[in-house]
C-alpha cells in the first residue's frame, strides 16, 4: 500500500463515491500518512463522460456537472480535517488539459497556486480534448507543463498515447512529474509497454515520477499492486520517487507551491 498517495477523488466530482472525511477515515484507518484529495476541475462534463460509458437514455441527458469554483474556495479556505484523524490531507485538484484552446490547462490562475497538488490530465472529452495523432497530444502536454500545474496525470493511456521520448525529456527538463497511476493499469486502460518505456526513460534521464491509485472510492485509496510490480520489474530509483515518503511529498509540495506562485503572481515575490 502507498504510504502517500497522490491523486482521488470526493463525491464532489460526481462519479466518485465518498466523501472527503470518508476517505481520509479509511486513509487513516490503513496508515497511510497522507493523501490528495484531487477532484476535477470545473470543467469535467459528467454527462459526457456518462455518455460515453455508458448509455445515452433519457434519464441521463439532463446536466451533471461536477464540482464548482465555490467548492474549491471552501476547500482551501475553511475546511481542516477532524483533529482524530492523523493522515495528512492535501489539498488538490485535477484540471484538464485542453486541445483546442489557447489557454494550456482550465485551472483557474487566479486559484492555481493555493493547492497543494495540481495534476493535469488529458481526458478525452469533446469539450475538453479531441484527440488528432500522438505528436498533436505530446505537444499539448508539454504545452500544459508551463502552466502552473505539478504533475502530468496517466500519462500512458492507450487511447491518447504520447510519445513518451519527448515527453519525458521535456518534464525532466521542466522540472514537471509524470503519474505512474495505478487505477489505469488495474482497469486495462494505460498501455503496459508504454508505461514501462515511460518508466526506464525516467529513470535514465532523471525525470521523478508521482505514484497514485486514482482512488474513485475511499477502499481504493493506496492501491499499488499495478505499480509496485512495475517499479520492481524496472528498478526505478526510489529517489526519483517525489511521494515515496511523507518527508519527500512534504517538501515537494512546498516547492511546487512557490513555483506555481511565480508562474501566477511574478510579482509577489
Ligand atoms: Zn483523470
Ligand atoms: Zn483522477
């Protein structure tokens, strides 16, 4: 099990099933020392992703959004876990990358650097991304590794693919992480060959990586059976790891924090 993990989602991005204080019982319950609650960003179409799931009956058409700003600003402004609960909570949110924008990601700049993690992810959604060919996706997420985000999320889908030789320069170069996410491998969807290129070009060029479940449910939340046999089967160096430990994560978010500050607030010093 993780000891930090790095992406879930709330009830709050509608097609997950718990509550943050449900998850961070069950995080504490298992000794995990910390988790991100990671909901999407407002611009996640549910009915969308409903659509394309499953079914496009009449009960359905009816707009399912997910969570709002107003949800993240009480968030970040208010909410502090019960005091009995002794897994570390940070605060985090997974925006979108978008293809067909002339802004990189949908996270709001004016709220970017005040979370603890900032995961973008492409989410093949027709508002969101329409996929063209991999050079067309490789470029949008390295386009997305100079907005104020911290980590490229599921990097290795098979259905949106990068090429993972310059992807993983250009966030080694950037000092950008990219996810080994575990639900990806467990539900069929990353491509194994390519998360293990993704995975031994890390390692060679220096690139540190996040590891996650992408927890949709609080008993998902730390799940690395996916990953940890690939961490094995490649050797990756622990120390490229940026949530191996709680020490490790502590002072990647404090880092990541101040790099979002400048990239939103240039002058705040
Ligand atoms: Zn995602
Ligand atoms: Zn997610």
């Amino acid at each position: 099990m993780l000891r930090v993990d790095f992406h879930s989602h709330s009830i709050a991005s509608v097609h997950a099933l718990n509550t943050i204080e449900e998850m961070l019982r069950y995080a504490d319950e298992h000794a995990l020392e910390a988790i991100a609650i990671t909901d999407h960003c407002p611009g996640i179409d549910n009915t969308q992703w409903l659509l394309q799931h499953r079914t496009d009956s009449d009960c359905w058409k009816e707009r399912i959004s997910g969570p709002d700003v107003p949800y993240f600003l009480t968030f970040l402004s208010r909410y502090r876990p019960p005091s009995s609960i002794k897994t570390r909570l940070f605060k985090g949110i997974e925006c979108n990358i978008l293809s067909h924008s002339k802004e990189a990601t949908d996270l709001p700049s004016f709220i970017a650097h005040r979370f603890d993690v900032v995961i973008a992810s492409v989410h093949p959604l027709p508002s969101l991304f329409e996929v063209e060919d991999r050079e067309q996706i490789t470029r949008c997420m390295i386009a997305a590794m100079d907005a104020p985000i911290d980590i490229i999320g599921h990097p290795s889908q098979r259905r949106y693919c990068p090429l993972m030789e310059p992807l993983v320069k250009a966030a080694a170069d950037k000092g950008v992480v990219l996810e080994l996410n575990n639900a990806s491998l467990k539900l069929g969807k990353a491509d194994i060959e390519q998360t293990i290129q993704m995975l031994t070009l890390a390692a060679r060029l220096d690139c540190r990586i996040a590891l996650s479940s992408d927890a949709h449910a609080a008993n998902e939340l730390g799940e690395d059976n996916e990953i940890g046999n690939l961490l094995k089967q490649t050797g990756f160096p622990p120390e490229l790891i940026v949530n191996g430990t709680l020490a490790a994560a502590e002072t990647f978010v404090e880092h990541r924090r101040q790099v979002r500050r400048q990239k939103t607030q240039p002058n705040s010093a």
